[in-house]
C-alpha cells in the first residue's frame, strides 16, 4: 500500500518564491496548497485543509505571518 502524501501549506506574498517551493516539494512527495497571504491561507484552513507543516513567510501585506499565527491560536 502506498504512503499518505504529507500536507504542506506554503504562504508568501513573493510568487516567484511560492511557486519554487510549491515545485520542489511537489517533486519530493508532498500535497502541496498555496497561499499568498495570511488571510488567504486561513480561509484554506477554515475550508478543511489540514496541513501537516505550514511554511510562513512572517512579512506579507494585508495578514503578516505573525498575526496568522495569533488568528489561528486564538
């Protein structure tokens, strides 16, 4: 039987960057789900992706990283 691919969520407001990690962890095994922005990636979640590992960039407009992180704790 083959193995669960790992969830990955990865934000950044730098599409050039998103885009290159998106590649290279679809090229090693991993479902990948983007997000350009805090906002955006909350929706994701609160939309049932659960990720196992969430790749944040901490400055972004709109929804920096930190204040992500504070929205999902909370």
């Amino acid at each position: 039987m083959a193995e669960q691919k790992k969830k990955i969520l990865i934000v950044d407001d730098d599409v050039f960057l998103l885009d290159m990690y998106a590649m290279k962890f679809n090229q090693n095994n991993f479902e990948v789900n983007t997000a350009t922005d805090g906002a955006d990636a909350i929706e994701k979640l609160k939309g049932g992706f659960i990720p196992d590992v969430i790749l944040l960039d901490v400055i972004m407009p709109k929804m920096d990283g930190f204040e992500m992180l504070q929205q999902i704790n909370d």
